[in-house]
C-alpha cells in the first residue's frame, strides 16, 4: 500500500490538475486506513469511476467518499469513523451527490462494499479553481489508469470489475480488463446506475 500511495504522491500536477496527496497528510492516510480496511474484508468486486471531485475524494482522499460518509461512518459494514480524518472545517463535513447515491445504493444492494477506485487519481478541475470540477484529458487517463492493474494486484480477492461511466469504461478496454459496465449516477442517471448495480453484483 505505501508503495502505490507514493507513487500517487509522485505524479505531476497542473494549473488544471491538483495531486491531491502531495501536499495533504490527511488524504494520505485516509486513502492508506481505506485500503488496509478494505484488504481486510478481501473484496469480490473493484468498482472504477472517473475522477476525484471536489467536495469527495478531493478533501477525503477516498473515491467517491465524501466527509460527511467518511466521519459518520458506513454502519451497515463498520466501515470508516473512527480513525478517518477530515480536512475541511464544515462542521458535519462536506457531502457529494454522487458520493450519496452510490453509498446509498451499494448499502441498499451490495452484501459487502466493493473497492472503490479513481480511473485518474488525481483532481482535474478547471484552469485556477480546485473549487470545481472538469472531464479529465484522455492524457491524464491514460497516465492515471496505469495504478488499475496494480490495484488488483494488491487485491486478488477481487473476482470482478465494474466500470461506472465512460471514463472509466473506455480505461479499462484498453486494459483488456474485462468488466461490467454502470451509468454514472450523476447527471440524472440515478436510476439506472442502482439498477445496473443490482445487476453486477448478483
């Protein structure tokens, strides 16, 4: 794990990208206690999205996680709270619409969390405002989607991929990954994300 969290901390960032675990302790140790959790419960499923956002994973350090999720903890699995950190000042932590419905959904429909994965790990956000969000370059996925196969190496348990939007769809074909495709659940797409998701993990 240390050695995948350092190579992240190592990728270059731009006017446009924020390496969201150089310069954040926070998000280091967040993403590292997720994913030793995570190794833990030996995973049946990876679930690859997009990009971090920046009211999720840009604060948290966890795909698709916000702090509002990450502090109160996901109670159906003992999953984050105690031991998490958050980095911004909110008061009951920042909350991400997609971040909702998909931990709402998976805590609906799945028996056990899947892992949850970033095609790019790091935050693309439009030209001087981390306060935003934009679709990543297809340079900046292909330079990111280089840490997919290493994450199933560090997680063999993993017996199935699930790609949730194009972005991370598109990565994993030219992976070779084989895997089952979702809607992103943003931008109206709720209802056939949950039910794609019931679908993938029966």
């Amino acid at each position: 794990m240390d050695t995948l969290i350092d190579a992240l901390v190592t990728l270059p960032e731009t006017d446009r990208l924020h390496n969201i675990y150089r310069d954040s302790a926070v998000r280091r140790d967040n993403l590292a206690r997720y994913l030793q959790d995570m190794a833990a419960r030996q995973p049946r499923h990876l679930m690859v999205l997009e990009a971090p956002g920046y009211r999720g994973c840009a604060l948290t350090g966890i795909p698709i996680t916000s702090e509002r999720i990450m502090m109160a903890g996901v109670v159906t699995w003992g999953l984050f709270g105690e031991g998490y950190t958050q980095a911004s000042d909110h008061p009951r932590g920042m909350a991400e619409a997609s971040a909702t419905i998909l931990w709402n959904a998976l805590i609906d429909h799945a028996d056990d969390p899947p892992l949850l994965w970033n095609t790019v790990p790091l935050h693309p956000h439009k030209a001087g405002n981390r306060q935003s969000n934009r679709t990543p370059t297809r340079a900046e996925q292909r330079a990111g989607a280089v840490f997919i196969p290493q994450i199933l190496d560090l997680f063999p348990s993993v017996e199935a991929v699930i790609g949730v939007g194009r972005i991370a769809q598109g990565m994993l074909a030219e992976l070779d990954i084989h895997h089952a495709a979702l809607r992103h659940p943003a931008q109206g797409g709720k209802a056939d994300f949950i039910a794609g998701l019931q679908q993938a993990l029966r």
